[in-house]
C-alpha cells in the first residue's frame, strides 16, 4: 500500500470504528507511548539490557505498526500529506547529505 493510502484506510477506520479522532495532543502522548513499547523491545532484544519473560512474546512489527497508526492519525488531522512531505524530507537529506556520510570515516 502507499503511504496515501493508509492514511486513508486509517482516515475510514477511525471514522468507522473509533468515533472520532482524539485531540492532537492525546495522541502525540499516544505516539510517545508507543515509542515507549518500541524502545523498550529494542533495549532488551538488541541492546544490553536483559529481555524479561513477558516481553519475549513482544512482536516488534506490531509494535511498529501501532508507532505508525498514530502517527498517521496525527498527519491526517492536522493536513499533512506524508506521501508528499516524505519525498520532500528525502529530497533535502540528498540533498545536504549527498557526500556527507561517504565521507564519515566512522562508517567505514
């Protein structure tokens, strides 16, 4: 699916199942939880913390999904055409990063 349209499907179920958007700042604190549940996997599957047993059973895509229903909740209620803004945000990290990390002797 392109990223139209699933913040159309997203625009139908809300209008379908959840009644209605919640405010912009309801679900920004929802997005930042979300984040939350990501990071929390990703410290313990991936990083040095110890993965508890009942996070074993996480599954980091649906988390990753619910990270990105939200944020395409926010998109759609406040105007913005991610399909749109994304080529853009691509077009201007080519732009200023062109050589930039090919040069990082870090990533090397």
């Amino acid at each position: 699916m392109t990223i139209a349209e699933a913040q159309k499907i997203v625009d139908d179920w809300i209008k379908t199942y959840g009644v209605r958007y919640f405010s912009e700042l309801t679900n920004m604190a929802m997005l930042t939880e979300e984040v939350g549940e990501v990071a929390r996997i990703i410290a313990r599957r991936y990083g040095e913390q110890s993965e508890k047993e009942s996070d074993k059973g996480k599954d980091l895509g649906d988390e990753l999904a619910d990270v990105l229903f939200v944020l395409i909740c926010l998109a759609n209620q406040t105007g913005v055409d991610l399909e749109l803004a994304m080529k853009k945000n691509l077009d201007k990290k080519t732009k200023r990063d062109a050589v930039r990390h090919l040069q990082n002797d870090k990533l090397k």
